[in-house]
C-alpha cells in the first residue's frame, strides 16, 4: 500500500492532469496555474485551522446547508481510470466536515426547504449515485464508521440486469483496448491515438462528451466498441449496480434508497412518455424490490441541461419529495426541492476537497433562490466545458 506522501503525489499528478484535458484549447496553461495557485491556498488555510471555521460561518451566516454527492469508491487512488474515490479520501472529509457541521440525513435539508423554509444552518448530508456494489462493500462501512447517515439512488433498470452504466462501461473498454489507437467512428471521432494512461485518458474524454450529444446512437456504438475490445463483460463485480441480493444492503438505519430512473438517459431527450416511464417506473420498482417508500429522486447526469421543465413536472407528479442535480451550490430557503444543488468533491486529499466546497460556498452567496426563477435562468458555476464532463 503506497505511503501518504506518495499518495497525494499521485492524486495531484491526476487532478492536474484532468485540468488540463478538460480545459478549452488556449486556456490549458491559465487552468493549471489556477489550480497549483488553489492546491497552495488550500494548504494555507488547513494548516492555519481556517477552512472549516469559514465554511461554518458562511453557511450560517445563509442560513444554507451542502449535499455531497459521490458516484463508486475504490479501496485505493491509482490512476486516471479508477472507477471512484479513493475511500480514504472520502473518509477524511466527511470526518473533517463532521467536526465542523453537523451532518444530517437527506430528509432533514430537503423537507424543510419543500416546505419554504431554511435548512439546519451549516449541516451537510451525503448520497451516491448509481448504486453500485462497492457502495455496500466500501461505503457503508465507512459510514458506519463514522455513524453518518447517507442516501444511495439506484437506476432501478440495471438491478440485476447484464447491461452496465455505460460511461463506466466506456471507461473500461477504452482502458483495456487491445492496440496502440481506437478506429474512427464516422461522424463522431477521428482515430484516437492510445499509447499510454494520458492519451487514454484524453480519448475517453473526448468520446464521452460526443456520446452524451448523440443518445440515439450511444448505445449501438457502445455495444460495438465492446465488441472490438473483445470484452463481452467489461466491468468488475464492485464496479457494477447492485443486484437484487444486495439492494437491501443499501436500506439499514440511517442509510436509504433514492430512485436514479431506470436506465440513466439524459431526461431532457426524451419525449414526455418515455421520461415519464424512466422517472415513475424507476419509484415503482425499487418500492416493489425493497417493500418501503421510495421518496427522492436524482436526475441522471444532473445538469440544468439534462432535464426541463416537463421532466420535473413528471417528478413531481410522481409523487417524489425531492429531486437533485449535479449542479454546485448550497441549498437554502427558497430553493427548489425538486432541483437541489448538490457539490461533487473531487478525487483529492480532504484539504483541498473542504477548501474547493469552501470557495463554491461563496461563490453561491449571493445567488437567487432557484424557486425564483424559471430552469433556463437559472445560474449555473458548471461552465460549459465542465457540464459536459459531468456524469
């Protein structure tokens, strides 16, 4: 098992590197300078005890409060394809927030705020997305661990279905490509040279962002890219949605189940019948799985962009108490509980992952209650570049 100071050296190896490829082309270099210049504040103001203080005081002073949001865990940070955070780094910032904000299942930020009031000022709750397997096996004994409580939304579709998530599934087929470059696909890339963990990286990157533009025909280029991989099964076991046997798992005192739709699609492609099936249907199911009420739910992808209006009136009319997105900021009075802000911490060490939710905390001070305005008017601090790089 690599040291501590080898561990953070590969994590900001990585965190830089995903820096530079997301960034616009003529504003790589400004990118990188911006975040080494964050990495060293951030060290600053952990070391002077500041970060958490702060971070109390703001959300008190909006009488606001946070919603983590994480995808998979891995035991161990290793490279630019793992399949989620490293469960260390998880665990050092929910215990640093813990000292300095109280944390809170989901229901107690949600429900107050559905009803127009204010959150419990400078709480935090937690969740995951996509209900994996290594959610069971890595992040429950974490919480535990802890004594956190968490909600995890499940894509009730794939709950004991062959089929995967596909990004993670793209993720695993580009890094195990058999050859040095991926063949063009008309229309949507050129040969893509991969001829080491950067330049796969970079590929991957890149063909995510073309298949979440192009739904109609991700899933036939998808199943073809894994056929060439000679990969008929392309992700390991704690990698994949929990099946039927382990889907209880995620139901125990203190931890619930959200509905993610049933096969993750960007709901604002969809036409009103469909989306209506992936959004109801997804409640449905999981209450027929598990035998307890299914009340919250998160739009796949998560972004303003990836629902509408008529995707949140159909989430509504499915009886949800409250829905959330991947969009940053904090949640407050006047928000709207059928399209919470939730922040994603990045794959990093715990003082620079609390210092980024610091930074995105004042950001959003002096942002309009969302309830005000129409979804298109919303503000967004995801930038174009970094919604597409989403999942």
């Amino acid at each position: 098992m690599a040291g501590p100071s080898l561990r953070y050296l590969r994590a900001f190896r990585n965190d830089l590197f995903r820096v530079l490829q997301e960034a616009p082309e003529g504003k790589r270099l400004p990118a990188i300078l911006k975040r080494i210049s964050k990495i060293v504040l951030a060290a600053l103001a952990h070391a002077s005890g500041l970060t958490g203080p702060l971070l109390r005081r703001l959300l008190r002073s909006k009488s606001s409060a946070i919603v983590l949001g994480y995808h998979g865990v891995c035991r161990e940070a290793g490279g630019l394809f793992d399949s989620g955070h490293a469960v260390a780094n998880v665990s050092a910032l929910l215990r640093y927030l813990s000292r300095h904000l109280r944390p809170l299942p989901l229901e107690a930020l949600a429900g107050p705020v559905a009803r127009g009031e204010a959150p419990p000022p400078a709480s935090f709750a937690v969740t995951f997305d996509d209900g994996l397997v290594n959610n069971v096996t890595l992040a429950i004994p974490m919480l535990k661990a802890l004594g956190l409580p968490a909600t995890f939304f499940v894509p009730s579709g794939l709950v004991g279905s062959p089929r995967d998530l596909w990004v993670a599934s793209l993720r695993e087929v580009i890094r195990t490509w058999p050859g040095d470059f991926l063949p063009p696909e008309p229309g949507l890339w050129p040969a893509l040279p991969l001829q080491g963990e950067g330049t796969r990286y970079t590929a991957l990157h890149r063909i995510k962002k073309v298949l979440k533009a192009h739904e109609g025909r991700r899933e036939e280029v998808l199943a073809r890219l894994c056929r060439k991989s000679g990969v008929i099964s392309p992700l390991p076991e704690e990698d994949r949605v929990v099946g039927p046997e382990l889907l209880p798992e995620l139901v125990q005192p203190g931890l619930s189940v959200g509905a993610h739709s049933r096969s993750h699609p960007i709901l604002s492609g969809l036409d009103p019948e469909r989306a209506r099936e992936e959004i109801a249907g997804s409640r449905q199911d999981l209450e027929r799985l598990l035998g307890t009420k299914v009340r919250d739910f998160a739009y796949p992808n998560g972004g303003f962009a990836d629902f509408n209006e008529t995707t949140r009136r159909l989430v509504a009319e499915a009886g949800f108490r409250c829905a959330l997105t991947t969009e940053p900021g904090t949640v407050r009075a006047g928000d709207d509980a059928l399209a919470l802000r939730r922040c994603m911490p990045e794959n990093v060490p715990a003082f620079l992952a609390s210092f980024d939710l610091l930074i995105r905390a004042w950001k959003d001070r002096r942002r309009p209650a969302d309830g005000t305005l129409p979804l298109e008017r919303r503000v967004s601090f995801l930038g174009r570049v970094a919604a597409e790089a989403g999942v």
